[in-house]
C-alpha cells in the first residue's frame, strides 16, 4: 500500500501539522528508536498527538528484518517515524530505496533537525561546510577521518558542526558528552589547528534547558557538560565575519 | 514584552505544532514577504490555522523601520513569521540580535527549510559544502563569487546546494529559474568544471508539482524549466559515491 517516512524534529511539538494529518491515516506507525532521541518529551506524546500507538523499532528490527518490514508496507499503510530529519543516516535513505526499488509507494515528510538550529549561535548558514561526526573511540578502533574534514572546512573559511555518537539500544543508551568529542579532538589535533580555536558547544538543542556557550577550545574543555541537557553538538569555529563576531558576542 | 521570530517552512502544512500553539498567544503576527515564498498555499490558510489575521511586511517595512518594529515588540507579544527556517537569511538574524540588543524577549521558533530536503536527491546530507546563492546579473553588476565558492566544494569532493535569486516586493514578484541559473554558471565557468557535470534539478520543493531531475549540465540546460513548479533550486554534484550512485539512479 503506502510507507511514509516522517522526520518528526527534536522534539513532539516539532511535528508538522501535514505530518499529523497523514499519520492520523495510517494503518500502523513505528519509530526508530536507535539513532537519535528526543531533546524533551517522548513518544507517548506523539500518541496523544495522533491518536495512534507508536511501536520502536531497533536497529535488529529494521535493519535485520528489512524485507519483512517492507512486506507489511505492501498491504498496509504505513508509517516510520525518524528523529529529527528523514535523511540524516544513510540507514534511512537505504529503507526509502528498497521500498522505492519494490514499487512501494512512498512518501517522505521533513522533520526539524540540528541543522536548523546552527543560526541560533549566530554563524551563518552559509558560512558552514561538510557536517562531520565524531564517533566513539574503542579499544582497537580509533576513526579520525573527521579531523582531515575539519581542517579542509577550516582552510576553507568554513565552520564545522560535529556531531556526537550515541548507542541506543533496548540495553543500553549511551550519549557522547561535549567533553569526550573535546577529548578526542584534542587526540587526533597533531596539527594544533584547534588551539586556542572559538568553539560553540550546543547543549539541550529545543528543550527548555537549551544551553548554547561560545569559548577557546581549551576553555571549553575545562567546562563540565556531562550534566548538561542533550542533544549536545559541537561547532568548531573558522574565521568570523564582523557580523558573525557581534552576533556570538551576544550568546548567552 | 516579546519577539517570536518563527520559521514556518515552505508551505503552511509545514508549521509545527509548537509555532502553531505560541502564534495564538500573540497579540499581533506579521509575515516577511520579501525574501522567500510559499511552495503551496498562503498566509491566509495561515490564518485559518493560527484564526488571527496575518500581515505582510515588505523590505521597506522591516529593514526601514526596524526601530518601530521592535518599539512595538517592546509592548506587545508579536510574531514574525518567515517563510522555510528563521536563519536562511542575515537580515533576519540582524532583527533578532538588535531585539536582543535591545533587551526584548526573543523566542526562536524553526521552521522547514529547503535544506532538510537535499537527501530526497539521493545524495548524502554529509557530503554537501558551502551553500552557495546565485544572484541575477544587471547591466552593471555581475557577482560570482559562488563559482569560487563551488570549484572548492567539488575539490573537496562536495556536492554543492545552489540557492536561486528572487525580487519580491509590492510592485513585482521574480523567480530565477534554473535555466536562468545554468546560463549564469556557463558565463563564469573559465575551467569547465561544470561541463558533462551531473547536476540535479529542483521544482516546486514539497509542493503536490515536486520534480527532481538528474542531468548533466549540457542537458539540463536544453530543458524548459519556466513552467515548472518554484521554488527551484540546483545542485551541483562531486563525484557520487556507490550509494549515491544508486539512490540517483531511482530519481523520478
């Protein structure tokens, strides 16, 4: 029949009144609950919202059972909802293709995400280059590919935001802190092209406890945001214009 | 007492619940009518779902009379509404930082942009550069600081978003197509990046007259996109990798 996919923002109140209207006629309606999370509120309010039960999928749900999902598509309408926006994790756009390529009509539906919320810190949008994330570290596999994007970013002009890993699974449910992304920024930095660098930390993004903090990366580094409110992402700063410079200035 | 500046995205399905809640609060809810438009319907569809009456501010208006504007967001709780995300412009971010300046409350509201629809395209939201804007040529005045701009994006292997030009005020209202875009590329292009280049069209983002086109630059040229749904938008493609290959190969 019909898979919508519907990025749904950062929060419930983020739902487009288009995204309400055609979840209301849907047949059944899941969430993937493996790749990001909520910045306040949870899904029980996007029950009340649409009337509708919302079941989570994880990632061995949806991805190790692709072809079963799909199949439920073909008789039912359908919806899965995203966190943020539809497109932000390959693994989303591989489900809108498979559909896609079965003949299963699909419809996408954008949803507010981090990257609308960059302006808030007063850089401009334009200003911004490649997005990079920054991934845990583990024992035996220490991925640094980001630092040569921020630096091309950076002789470009341009600003980075990094995003933070998280592990969300029916066990676990692990957010990477500004602090750790610091860390391992500072690990991979031979160059010292972070030294002393204006970064913007982004705490809370659209929660009630949303925190947005201008400073030189080694200050930034002394700050505690393990208790601070998530979603948390990082900007590192290239060259500020005048205007950019007056409007970080006012932060806070 | 407050200052809501609120992102509505490109059509007024795309409010979000949140903005739709916070807009019936307001004593008064204005509409920047000069720097975007709607892919689909009007402020007066607006206006049935906030039941207030919604007015348009022109340039003049707004970037004139700042000082008026702002004086009455000192006694009342207004709304500045603004088509796709609050920030896609410097003009708005200027109302928001002097608001601030001035002591006024300022909430920001985001809203839908063009930019949480790239994925749709096949490409990968992380492998996009600076965004570039493509400004109509005068007599006298014929900019292109973007194609410095999008030769670095492709030497970085970065897929580049190309905003279109648009004259909206009370006496006129013009759109730059994309053919208006190509031929503008084709004058600045001294190096031929662009010639044989996949590039991908974009009409009428989000709205039911949605087209997306993937074509080389020379053929895409030969096409008549006058007719076609706006806003349009082009992007300029790095080289694709084996994903993207094939998520642009379903296109259509």
């Amino acid at each position: 029949m019909m898979l919508i996919i519907c990025g749904i923002g950062l929060k419930p109140k983020h739902i487009t009144l288009e995204a309400v209207e055609r979840l209301k006629e849907c047949d059944r309606i899941f969430i993937e609950a493996y790749t990001s999370y909520f910045a306040e509120g949870s899904a029980k309010d996007l029950e009340k919202i649409t009337g509708k039960k919302i079941f989570p999928l994880y990632r061995e749900d949806l991805e190790g059972n692709l072809e079963n999902f799909l199949d439920m598509a073909k008789r039912n309408k359908i919806a899965l909802l995203i966190l943020g926006n539809v497109f932000s994790a390959t693994t989303h756009m591989q489900i809108y293709y498979e559909a896609k390529k079965k003949g299963i009509k699909t419809e996408i539906l954008p949803g507010i995400s981090i990257l609308n919320f960059v302006g808030k810190t007063g850089l401009e949008e334009y200003k911004f280059g490649r997005i990079v994330s920054i991934p845990f570290w583990q024992q035996n596999y220490k991925p640094k590919s980001f630092y040569a994007y921020i630096k091309n970013n950076i002789s470009s002009a341009l600003h980075t935001l990094c995003l933070l890993d998280l592990r969300i699974s029916k066990e676990e449910k692990r957010f990477m802190t500004i602090n750790e992304a610091l860390e391992i920024l500072r690990k991979v930095d031979e160059e010292k092209i972070l030294s002393n660098r204006l970064c913007i930390a982004m705490c809370g993004v659209s929660s009630a406890a949303e925190e947005i903090v201008a400073e030189r990366f080694e200050d930034l580094s002394r700050k505690d945001f393990s208790k601070k409110a998530f979603p948390q992402c990082l900007i590192i700063c290239a060259e500020l214009n005048e205007k950019e410079k007056e409007f970080v200035g006012l932060l806070g």
